[in-house]
C-alpha cells in the first residue's frame, strides 16, 4: 500500500473517510488502520497528518457540529432550543459512539462549541449570564445523554420496565417530553428573561 498519493492526502478527506466509517461501525470499532486501508495510504501516512485516534475523533466532532445549522436568531429562546435540540439530534445519531463521547469528555472543542452557541442565545434573549451557563449545559447534557441510550433503541432491553409499548409511546417521546420539561423548567425559574432584561 503506498504511503503516498497523487493527489496528496489531505486531512479534510481524512475527515470524511472517518465519517463514513462511523457510521458505518460506530466509533468504538473505529480504528486507524481502518481509516488508512479506506483512503488506501498506510497507517504511517494517516499518522502523518493526524496524531491519534483522539486527535480525529476531535476533528470528526467538530465536522459533525459544524454542520448543524444554527437556527435562526428571530426565534424565540424555547423555539430556538427545540430546533438547535433536533439538529443537533439528527447529525450526531447518524454515527454511533460520538454522542457518548461527548458525554464523558465535555470538554472537547465541538462540546464546548455546543454550549457556547447556547449560551449565546440565551444571553441575547435576557438570561444573566450564569444562568444561561447553567440552562446550556444542562440541555447538553440532556441532548447527549438521551443520544447514547436511545439512539440505538434495539440495543435496549426494556422487558422489566412499565409497559411503554402499551401506550404507544417510542423513544422519540421520552425525548421530545424531556426537552420539554427543561423549557418548562427554564420558563418557571426565569420567566421571560427577555421581558425581565428590558423591564430593568
């Protein structure tokens, strides 16, 4: 396998080769041996433009959120988080494993721009800054916590819980129904922030 091509590898084809990988195996089975035969390079010229396999997971995430699009700035705060929520919801559980890997390191760049882009929002609309602080990570949390267990709803077995099936209830449902406990949550400490923001 050559180490080299015509024309070059470049890191932005890395990407995309990885995203197809992902969603293909899911990021845990993802190697970078994989990744390398897929771009038909060997491994020491994958490691060559990308360190680790953290170091692309990192860029993989960052593709992903990056193409969400950020709803629109008109909207209001609770309308803007169910429409930021679905986006959000419909990338990243097209590639199994990445939600989870959000989860447990919060602090990746793509996390960070998730809660950043919240927060943006909500400060606009009147919430204190600590507050929106608290309301973004709290709805990232809920996101990617209902990612990793319901994205995959066959790996699930709900035999010993309540009987859901019976009341035509799917995992869109628990998810929809938290999203809208935290709006209800949000309205009820805060108000209308931005009625409140121009009231002072």
């Amino acid at each position: 396998m050559p180490s080299h091509r015509d024309p070059p590898l470049t890191v932005d084809e890395i990407v995309a080769t990885t995203l197809t990988l992902t969603a293909e195996v899911g990021l845990d089975a993802l190697t970078m041996r994989a990744v390398a035969t897929a771009l038909e390079v060997t491994a020491t010229a994958l490691y060559h433009h990308v360190a680790s396999k953290d170091a692309l997971v990192e860029l993989v995430l960052d593709a992903v959120v990056e193409g969400v699009d950020t709803p629109h700035a008109d909207l209001s705060w609770d309308q803007w988080l169910i429409e930021y929520h679905d986006g959000l919801w419909n990338r990243l559980r097209a590639y199994r494993g990445l939600a989870r890997h959000l989860l447990e390191r919060p602090s990746t760049r793509a996390g960070a721009a998730v809660r950043r882009t919240t927060v943006e929002m909500l400060t606009a609309n009147g919430f204190e800054e600590r507050d929106a602080l608290l309301a973004a990570a709290t709805f990232h949390t809920y996101l990617l916590g209902r990612l990793a267990v319901d994205a995959f709803p066959e790996e699930i077995a709900r035999s010993h819980e309540p009987s859901w099936r019976s009341q035509g209830l799917v995992a869109g449902d628990y998810t929809a129904h938290g999203l809208q406990v935290i709006i209800a949550g949000l309205r009820f400490l805060y108000g209308t922030p931005a009625a409140q923001r121009h009231s002072h």
